[in-house]
C-alpha cells in the first residue's frame, strides 16, 4: 500500500482522488482552497486533506511515497496580469 499526496483538488486532482479512492492507497490531497462538496466526498472515502499552500509541505513529504502534482494558476486573466512578460 503507497503512500501518495496530491497536490490541487482541481478537475485533474479530484479525479485522481475518486480514482484512488477505493485503491486501497492511502491518500492525502491538498489544496489552498476550500470545495466543500469534493472535500465533503475525500471524508467520506477516508482521504485525507489539508489545506495548505504548495510550497508548505515539509511535514507531509516523510508520510509519502508518491507525489502526484496537479495543481497550478487556471486563472487566465490572473497568470496574465502577473506575468512578466
């Protein structure tokens, strides 16, 4: 049984998380932000979750044996607003 962290509970994390949901794995998802109903599903299938900033993850990364990162900026009009270019 892996250990495995997902990082972002966006479209491409949330389907990971209903995936594995019954896998037998354990698994820990993260997000800095909160989506009541997908969390609300992570709890009912004894996922773990955390919310917490990707770049804070220092205490989880010793419980792990797999990262799976999807998370990231969607937001077109921030990227764009905050970009260098």
């Amino acid at each position: 049984m892996s250990r495995i962290l997902i990082t972002g509970i966006g479209y491409v994390g949330f389907e990971l998380c209903k995936l594995y949901a019954n896998s037998g794995h354990k698994i820990i998802a993260i997000d800095n932000q909160l989506y009541p109903k997908r969390i609300a599903f992570l709890e009912q299938n004894n996922i773990k979750f955390y919310q917490k900033d990707l770049f804070n993850l220092k205490d989880l990364l010793p419980d792990t044996d797999v990262v799976i990162h999807t998370s990231g900026i969607t937001s077109v009009p921030q990227t764009k607003e905050t970009s260098n270019d």
